[in-house]
C-alpha cells in the first residue's frame, strides 16, 4: 500500500495549480499574441499557408506539451523534442519572412520562448536558458542573413528584452511559488503531525487511566489486606490471589504495548506468573489471527489467568483461526473444573474436565 | 506385529539420536529396530541402499533444510518420517506435500515418534498436533476440502486434548476420532504434488475404509499419480532423481 504523506500532497495540489496557469498563459499567447499578429500581418507574408502551417505547428507541440505536463509524463526527452520543435518552427516562420519586415511581422518567437517554458520551467534553470539562447540565436541569424543595420539590431534586442525578459520572470516566479508551496506544506505537515502525536498522547492517558481504576479495584484492596496484617500470606488463598493480581499487573504492562498481535502478547503476560511457579506453558497459534478487540482480549485473559493459577504442572494454550472469530483454547491439569469470568464482548467460553485435565475454549467471533 | 519395523534415522546432532534410540528401546513391545544412524544422506545413496522401513529424517541437517531431499528417499522405496525442531505450517505442508508420511515437532518426539514410524510401516496416516495445526492453518487455494466433523476433530487435537476427550466433547467414540482426522489426512495425500508414498497412504486408508475414492478431490490426481508411478512403495533401482516427472503438478 502506498501511503501519500500529507507534504507531498499538499505541495501537489500548489505544484498543479500553478502548472495549470503556466498552460493557459501559453495557449492564450500563441492563441491571441502570436495568433493575433499572424492575423494582422496576413498581407506582408510571402506565403501565408506556410506561416500559418507553423503556427498549427507551434500549436500542436503547445497542445501535446500541455497534455504531458498536465499528465505529470513529462521526461527530459519528451520535453526536449516538444521544445525543439518549437525552435524549428519559429526559425522557420523566420526564416520565410519577408527579409525587411522580418522583425515586425515575426509572430513565431515569442510563441517557441514560451513553449520553451511551458515544458521546461520545472527543469534545471539552465536548461531554459539555453533553449531561450539558441531562439534568441536563431532569429538573430535569420537577421542577419537577411542583413543587419543599426535599427534593425536595436529592435532585436528590444524585442529580446520585452519577450524573453517576460518568459525568464514567469519562470523565476513559478519556481519561487513552488519552493514557497513547499514550504507551506512542510509546514502544514508538522502541524498535522503534532496533532497526531496530541491524539496518540490522549489515547495513551485514557488507557493508563483505566488501568490505574482497575488496580485500585483488584490490586490495592490485596496490598493493603497484606500491609495491615489482616491477610495472611501463609494462606492458600491469599496465595492464589496474590498470583491473580500479579499475573494482572503483568497483563497490564503488557496491555501498554500496542503491537501486532496483541492477544498472543498478552497471553505471554498472562502465563509468565504460572511460569515462575513452574508450571510448563506453551502457547501456539495456527493461521493469520484476526485483531481481537481490547475488551474481548480481557475476558480472554481473565479466563487464561484464572486458569493458568489453578494449574499444577502444566498447560496449552492455543489460538486458532475459526469462522469469523478466534478460538482460544487451554488444557492444563487444574484437576478441576475452574471458576472462569463471565462471557461477553462477544466471547462464549465453555469448559470440560476429564481426569483432571481440564479443556476450556473462549471463542470470540465479530458477528 | 510379527516383525520388527527397520527404521534408519538421520540425524546430526549425536545427543538426539541417543534419544530417539532410548524411546525405540523403551518401547515395550520392541515394536521397531533401529539398524543405522547417520548424520548426512550419504549412506542412504550408497549402492545397494541399506535395507530399512522408515527413516526418521532430521529436516536440518548441518544448517540446511533437506526438504527437498524427502522425494529421492520416497522413490527409493523408504517411508519418510519427519523429525524437526521446525514446527512453521509451511515447512509442515512442504514436508507432507513432499511425501513424508508424518511430521513430529521435536516437543512431540518422545509422545509420537515410534508411533508415526509404525503407522508409516504400515502406509497409515499418523496426524500429530503440529500436523493439525499445518493443516488448521493452511489456506491455500488448492487446500482440501475438509468436513465440519474433520476440521473440528482437528482443532480440538490441536488444542491438546486427547482423542478419547475430543470424542467424550463430540460425543462421538474415540475411533471415530481418529477416522476424522484420518481421512483429513489422506485428503491431503491426494493433492500436490505426485509421490508414491502418497499413492500408498491413500490406498492403504481406503482398503481400510477410512476415506471412499469418491471424497478425494479431485481423484483424477490419484489415477494419475498411479500412472506416474507403477512402482509405488517399491524400491527403485534407478537413479531416484530422474524419477520426478510431477514436479510442479497442478495444485502446487
């Protein structure tokens, strides 16, 4: 499972906003800019058919960059080929402008400045450079093929400043609104992760309090019985309630660790008193357990724990995957049937006792 | 019996083979004769083989699982039982689907091992606990399938009841326990992939009524499994390796 962390997607969401202004600025330069101009001069050009035929051009390489950013399919391949595309057209357009009017009627090189930066704005800025340079180059050599004056040059690099002066701010702008973008969403992050960790924190002090009420009910009644001397620890009773409080105190450490598998975990918890006592416990599971709610998990461990202090010697714990549920099971040598806690939370326990060992099965299903 | 199973175990760890050979020496009907021990499969290679039943088959043997070793004993004519510190279902199945007649946890060696090596002498199915929770757990989509009655003596064998309790909380004999878990068990010798220890627990379980060829599923698999291997449960004088034309059999 992919997980989108909130940053990437936030920033995404900015990324896409502006790549989307960027495609409607190109298109609506080529489409009334450039578009426009081809109009106007309709006249002036030798073959008209061919400029419009670089303009399709132009706008072809417009439209299928666009998809591809858009798409997010943009290679450095893809917008190479866009972007020479665009250049070829454009010196073209040039290139069959009539030589003197080649300046004013030329439509083509603001559309291939922008294309350049429809498909490479979020490339190396170096990159953008260069193709702006290499525009910029080829029209001053169609320029001067064409033959060079004072005014002539003085109108280039007026042009040059206006067009490509435009197209290296729009750039500029974009990767600064990205980099800000990214920021704000780092930002957002951060605070989504502290609320989180609020969340976690809040959960963490309902169960420590639930626990701390459990303890007072079960636990301190016991030590202070002992404290005051009106229990008396030689006593087998007092005994087996001793090991039923410790055998909880330890399902309760073990209750705070949320891990996978948390019923087994607890289990473990659950038989470590009787273990210290020498009873031999083993615990197996057969298939993939469903994750057991935390109140099912208590009457389980409080059957596993009532069961566990009468055993003698040994026990076997298992679980098991059944339909919809879980079966715990324990057969140990209690030589008695055992008081076992009330069913609910959605498990049944049922018990049997042959020669003395006892089977006992709590059953949990999600229905 | 009239005579003694002949059993070969493999097994590298010389303290376990100590073991194994007091639990066959304290049997008190002498029922097995343990002929050889050996620490690698080299001496059951040799030519001639060492005549014997059963081999209880250590599945690691000097840091590395034999699993796949189990076939060329199978074909040369030895019944395989598996004796494994491994007690992971999917070792479990692989060893079984192999051809191993029964597998037995390193925990349940001194309850169950003689035990599954008479019922592999005899080609009858022996299920212990950790085979039970193999096939509880098993849920692969080429798994048999098994009857309510199957699969809940099983969970209660599982569970660690003895038979005679599981059938008291069924409220069914003690035999018909084991016939449940029986024909589970024979279930699953028709599926996987082919190996004529298989063939042979599964003709063994239906000469003794145990299962009816109509319950294997798909029993196609069993007549072809016979075709495969004319010789079943015979020891094969060629060389066992070449004699595994079902690797990746349908069901794998």
């Amino acid at each position: 499972m992919t997980v989108i962390q909130p940053t990437t997607m936030m920033s995404g969401r900015y990324q896409r906003a502006f790549t989307i202004a960027v495609v409607v600025l190109v298109a609506g330069w080529h489409l009334a800019g450039a578009g426009g101009q081809l109009l106007d001069y309709r006249p002036a050009y030798g073959s008209f058919a061919f400029q419009g035929a670089m303009w399709l051009v132009m706008a072809l390489a417009i439209a299928a960059g666009s998809v591809l950013v858009l798409r997010g399919a943009l290679g450095w391949r893809a917008a190479w080929v866009v972007a020479l595309i665009a250049l070829a057209a454009s010196t073209a357009a040039a290139a069959a402008s009539p030589a003197g009017q080649m300046l004013a009627v030329n439509w083509a090189w603001g559309s291939a400045g922008w294309t350049g930066v429809l498909v490479l704005v979020r490339r190396r800025f170096a990159e953008l450079a260069w193709f702006l340079a290499a525009v910029a180059l080829a029209t001053l050599g169609v320029q001067v093929s064409d033959g060079l004056n004072r005014a002539d040059l003085a109108g280039f690099l007026a042009l040059l400043a206006w067009s490509t002066g435009g197209q290296v701010a729009v750039a500029a702008g974009v990767r600064a609104l990205d980099l800000a973008a990214g920021q704000a969403a780092t930002a957002a992050a951060s605070e989504h992760a502290a609320h989180e960790r609020a969340a976690t924190a809040e959960i963490i002090r309902v169960a420590r309090h639930a626990r701390w009420l459990a303890l007072q009910e079960s636990a301190v009644p016991l030590v202070a019985e002992l404290a005051a001397g009106t229990a008396d620890p030689g006593d087998a009773q007092v005994r087996v309630r001793c090991a039923v409080q410790a055998a909880r105190l330890r399902r309760l450490l073990a209750e705070g660790d949320e891990v996978a598998g948390s019923l087994v975990h607890e289990l473990h918890a659950s038989a470590d008193v009787a273990e210290r006592r020498g009873v031999a416990v083993e615990i197996e599971t057969a298939g993939a357990l469903p994750h057991v709610p935390g109140p099912a998990r208590r009457v389980i461990t409080d059957a596993a724990i009532a069961i566990l202090t009468a055993a003698r010697s040994q026990a076997r714990i298992t679980l098991a995957v059944v339909a919809a549920g879980i079966a715990v099971s324990f057969v140990a040598d209690t030589g008695a049937v055992v008081a076992l806690p009330a069913a609910g939370e959605g498990v049944a326990i049922e018990q049997q006792e042959d020669d003395g060992m006892l089977w006992a099965e709590a059953r949990w299903t999600s229905r | 019996m009239d005579q003694q199973v002949t059993v070969v175990i493999i097994e590298d760890h010389p303290v376990v083979t100590e073991g194994v050979a007091s639990w066959i020496r304290s049997d008190p009907g002498q029922r097995v004769r343990l002929v050889r021990a050996a620490r690698d499969l080299t001496e059951l290679r040799a030519v001639p083989r060492p005549p014997a039943d059963v081999v209880i088959l250590d599945l690691e043997l000097l840091g590395e699982l034999v699993t796949a070793q189990i076939p060329e004993l199978v074909a040369a004519g030895y019944r395989v039982v598996a004796f494994s510190g491994h007690s992971d279902p999917v070792i479990v199945m692989e060893t079984l689907d192999h051809g191993a007649h029964a597998y037995v946890s390193k925990e349940e060696g001194r309850e169950h091992l003689v035990e599954a090596v008479l019922a592999a002498a005899a080609d009858r199915p022996y299920v212990t606990r950790s085979q039970a929770r193999a096939i509880l757990a098993d849920e692969r989509p080429a798994r048999p399938t098994l009857s309510e009655q199957e699969r809940q003596a099983l969970l209660l064998w599982f569970q660690g009841m003895s038979k005679a309790s599981v059938g008291r909380r069924m409220s069914i004999s003690e035999n018909t326990v084991r016939q449940y878990i029986s024909r589970a068990r024979a279930k699953y010798a028709a599926t996987g992939r082919t190996a004529p220890s298989k063939d042979a627990l599964l003709a063994r379980a239906i000469e003794d009524g145990v299962i009816k060829p109509g319950e294997i599923l798909p029993y196609t698999s069993f007549a072809r499994a016979a075709a495969d291997h004319p010789s079943a449960g015979q020891p094969s004088a060629d060389h066992p390796s070449a004699d595994h034309p079902s690797e990746g059999a349908p069901g794998r």
